[in-house]
C-alpha cells in the first residue's frame, strides 16, 4: 500500500473532528488526494453498527459486546474503504482507530489489554497508522464541551471515573508509541492546535514524498 494513513485520538469534546476537518480542507487547497473518515462508521454496514453503539436507548449492552461491534465496525471499514484508498495512494485521515479501543474498551472498561488488541489485530489485519494526532483533554473541561452539545451518546453519558481510565490509557498508549503520536494540548485554541498539527504534517509528508517518489500528489 502506497498512501498515509492518519489518525485523531483523544477524549470525547478534544476537538479531533474539527482538527480533522481543517486538514482534510488543507490538503484539498494543496491538491493532494485524500479521504475522510471516521471510526465508528465509514461504511454503511459500519455506521449502521454505530447507531447500535451509540444509542444511550442500549445502556444494558455488554462490554463483550461492545468490543465486538467496534472490531466488526472496524474490520468492515478497513477493507471496504481504508486500505483499497492506501491502494490508491490517497492520504486517509480518520477520526480514531485502533487507540480507541484500547482506551476505550481495554481501560475505560476494565477489560484484558491483550485481547483488545488481538481481537482489533483481527478486524484491521495489522494495519496500523503512520502517524496519529492525539488531542488530550481533562474530563472536566472535555465534560463541559460535550454538555453544550446537548445530546450525549451512550459512550460519552458514562461516569467521570470512566472518563479518567480512558484519559489515563491515552497517556499510556503514547508512551509506548512516541514515534508515532503526536500528542497536542487539547485546551489550546483551534489555529494554535492546527499550525502545530499542520507543522508536523508538512514534515511528514515531505519524508512521504521523498520515500514514493511523489506518486500520490
């Protein structure tokens, strides 16, 4: 597979999809190929799979199944729309992935880290991103952003104590994969946290382009 793949992590209310979203427009001014995407979703097998995960209407699901549905989510996406735009040497830029579920489902839930992450091996093939863009937040200030949203989903209407589990794994994850996270500062303001984001893009694709021989652009 030729393209770059890109993810955004972070607590609920971090700013991942507005981050995402200026990307996505900054690499269209520049003409560079992409996708958009996010986890769960992407599909129409997949966000149908969403609907099921996020409804607070579905409060008594059991965590078994809930880290099933988001690796079937998952699997789904991957091969349907993730590797085949990797196939095409497009940029795919996807709102969480595979970190998610660790910090979500694995710590967020008190479940075994092994199996999460064999059972996501499963679903995605081993596929993993080049570079991840993880925006922390504390819970308090990620709670009070959510609030103004009104409508909360299942995963985010969870306890605070859930909320610093998952915050806590996010840290984690990042020490183990310096070299692959970015970690930002998720307080700070939107143009701030995009120059940065933008930054360390620039640099990596540069690198990108210098290893495919500019074959995506």
């Amino acid at each position: 597979m030729n393209g770059l793949f890109i993810t955004f992590e972070g607590p609920d209310g971090s700013g991942k999809s507005t981050q995402i979203q200026k990307l996505s427009d900054y690499l269209k001014e520049r003409g560079i190929s992409h996708v958009k995407t996010r986890e769960p979703g992407g599909t129409i097998i997949s966000d149908k799979i969403r609907e099921l995960l996020l409804s607070p209407d579905y409060s008594e699901m059991a965590n078994e199944t809930e880290v099933l549905l988001y690796a079937a989510s998952r699997a789904q996406h991957v091969r349907e729309k993730i590797v085949p735009a990797l196939k095409e040497g497009k940029v795919v830029l996807c709102d969480r992935f595979v970190d998610a579920s660790i910090a979500y489902q694995a710590y967020g839930l008190k479940l075994d880290v092994d199996k999460i992450i064999e059972i996501n091996r499963f679903a995605t093939g081993g596929l993993a991103p080049h570079r991840s863009y993880l925006l922390d937040l504390s819970p308090e200030k990620a709670r009070q952003r959510l609030l103004e949203r009104n409508d909360l989903d299942r995963i985010e209407l969870k306890q605070t104590d859930y909320h610093e589990r998952v915050r806590s794994a996010f840290f984690t994850i990042y020490n183990e994969n310096p070299q692959r996270i970015c970690m930002l500062n998720g307080e700070k303001g939107i143009e701030e946290l995009f120059s940065k984001i933008m930054t360390d893009f620039d640099k990596l694709w540069s690198r990108y382009q210098m290893i495919s021989g500019g074959r995506s652009q």
